[in-house]
C-alpha cells in the first residue's frame, strides 16, 4: 500500500526527494514558498497544495526540507491547522542544535509528532534514494518511520532520543565537507600561482590517502596525543611558505590557520605535534 506523505519545501533537495517517492508509488503532495518550484513537480504526478495546511491534511508523515530553523518553525505554525494526530514531521532541514532541542521539547509538550532527520544527500543522489539519514529522537516515532526512510537513502543511522544529536552530527559533517573544500581551493591558489595546474595538483592524490591521514591525526587529537611527528613550528613555516607563494589570491582557509599556530606557539606548544590545533577542543 503506498503512502499518502507531504513534502514542504521543494529546492533541489526537496524535488529529488518527491520524484524518488513518486517513482516508488507513494502519493505525495507538495507546497513550496516559491509556487513554480512546487508546480513543477505536477509533471511527475505530485499533488501541488496552495498552502502548509492543505498540503499536510490526510498526509501520514511530513517532510520538512526547508533553508533554516525560521523557516522551519514558521512552516510548522502554518501546517498545524491541517495536521493529524497521528502524522509525524520529519525534519530534514540542517539547523542549529540548540534550536533543534527546543523545537522538540516544545513540539513534544504539544503533542505534535517531530522527529529531526538531517540528511548527507545531495539533489542527484536523492532521486535515486542514495547517500545517508541521521535520525534523533523520539525511538517510538523513529521505529514508525524506519521503513520509509530506508526507502529514501542507502544509509538510516539512528543516534538515539536526543533531540539534537543528530543536529550535531549533521554541522560536524559539513565542517569536514566544507573545511576540506576550502583547503583544496587553498591548494589550487598556491599551484596557479606557481604555474602548476589543477590537474597536476590533483595528482597528489595518487599517492596521498586522505582518509589515512585523517584518521591518524584525528585518533591523535581525540586521545590528546601531541607526541611530534609534524611539529607545530614547522608546519607554520609551511604554512608561511604557502601564503607567500599563492601571492595576491584570495586564501579561503590558511590565514586563519596561521593565525590560530601563532596562538599555539606563543602558548609554549611549537615544539609539538601539529595536531595540538585540536587541545582547546579535547582537554
């Protein structure tokens, strides 16, 4: 039996999502601030609801795919008119943590059904129910909805009732997405500037394992070992090197990290390893 579900929010994300669930046989009504994005989903055989309230009515879940915790919250206000007992909202927005709680405990204490569901998916990868689901909160509402949500991505983690862990867990990722995003601009800078291609830089890549280095140095940060194998002092001088050779190009990540070496050496860790960037956050 298919499912009668909404969705709120109809971008990118959204879209993907819809097309993958109207593949699957579901019945899926959608709304969308911005009418056009929502209306073109008819096509696919979505059903396009002029407001949150008459999007939801009859639905049994909800997804949220909206910008930010505002829109989240104003969405929830203007669907709750139209909203079932019984339905659960499924919130794949990325929000901030602290937010995310409150929502929930108040959300909760009005006996409305809310389970945050942060997602590691991209628009491509939606439509064809790839990429990851984190869940937290309610295991009741989770177990209800478990099925569905495997039916939407490859991977379903459940992190437990806390509320906003999965928050968490979601703005920890995409500190890693987007920090190595602006390293790797950083290092292209550097190569343009010295006439090397971005091909030619890439090839590093041939015998560098990211993966490799990232769990070596993160087990090292997370145990608060700064035993040098890469002193502090000198990855500063490289770094220094590196600023000088990208020249005049606009650096996304290595100013702020040479600012960040100066306050550790001048804090007495130079001497050590240069993973003792990490010691404020693990001590």
């Amino acid at each position: 039996m298919s499912d009668s579900i909404a969705f709120l929010g109809t971008g990118r994300l959204g879209a993907g999502f819809v097309e993958a669930a109207l593949g699957r046989g579901d019945r899926v009504t959608v709304w969308n601030r911005t009418a056009d994005k929502a209306q073109a989903l008819a096509a696919f055989g979505a059903v396009v609801a002029a407001t949150p309230a008459e999007a939801v009515r009859g639905a049994t879940r909800v997804h949220l795919v909206l910008k930010d915790d505002d829109s989240v919250e104003q969405v929830i206000a203007e669907c709750r008119a139209g909203l079932g007992a019984d339905t659960i909202i499924v919130d794949h927005t990325t929000t901030l943590p602290a937010r995310t709680a409150a929502r929930a405990a108040r959300l909760s204490a009005e006996r409305v059904k809310y389970l945050h569901c942060p997602v590691f998916v991209g628009p491509a990868a939606a439509k064809l129910a790839r990429g990851n689901i984190l869940a937290a909160g309610p295991q009741a509402l989770f177990e209800r909805v478990k099925p569905a949500l495997e039916k939407q991505a490859a991977r379903v983690v459940y992190y437990g009732e806390r509320p906003d862990l999965a928050a968490v867990i979601k703005l920890i990722g995409n500190a890693y997405l987007i920090g190595t995003g602006a390293v790797m601009a950083d290092f292209m800078s550097i190569a343009r500037s010295a006439g090397v291609s971005a091909e030619q830089a890439m090839s590093l890549f041939d015998f560098f394992d990211p993966a490799g280095i990232v769990k070596t140095r993160g087990v090292s940060m997370m145990k608060g070992d700064w035993t040098p194998s890469f002193e502090l002092t000198m990855a500063r001088k490289d770094v220094k090197l590196m600023i000088e050779t990208a020249g005049d190009r606009p650096l996304a990540a290595l100013p702020s990290l040479a600012a960040r070496m100066d306050a550790l050496i001048a804090a007495g860790h130079g001497g050590e390893d240069f993973a003792v960037l990490a010691i404020d956050a693990v001590r």
